[in-house]
C-alpha cells in the first residue's frame, strides 16, 4: 500500500499581483526558521515533525523528531 508523503516547510501570504509577477529564481520569505520542525503528513494528516537538512550532494531530507499528538493535529490541518 502506497501512503502519500508530504511535509510543509512554511505557509506565508503574497498579493495576487506578487504571485502573478513571480519568476524563477526569486525568493518567498516564509515565517519558518532553519531551525523549527516542520510538520510531515501521512494520508493528508499530520503525523509527525521534522527537520529539513541537506546531505553533501545537496539532497534535501527530513529528519523525524517527535510525533503530532491528537490534540495539535487540528493547529496543523490537512493537505491534499
């Protein structure tokens, strides 16, 4: 059985006009530091935190630090 994987890394608002004038290589500032764990969704729902580090070949991975308890699971929501 295949689960679908997902981890957010940060959420951040932009106008309309902001998103529409976008282009490669600019930069969206999110409000996460380096240095917080970021949820990783199983199934849509998030299961665990994580935190992001990249490997000498400049892989992104996740490291596993704790799991998302029932109660802080609705803070965090769904993703598709």
């Amino acid at each position: 059985m295949e689960v679908p994987v997902v981890s957010e890394l940060g959420r951040t608002k932009i106008s309309l006009q902001e998103a529409e004038a976008l282009e490669a290589g600019d930069v969206i500032r999110l409000p996460t530091r380096t240095t917080d764990a970021v949820p990783v969704y199983l199934g849509g729902k998030a299961k665990f935190l994580a935190r992001p580090f990249a490997e000498a070949n400049s892989e992104l991975k996740l490291r596993v630090v704790d799991r998302v308890s029932a109660e802080l699971q609705g803070k965090y929501g769904r993703v598709q």
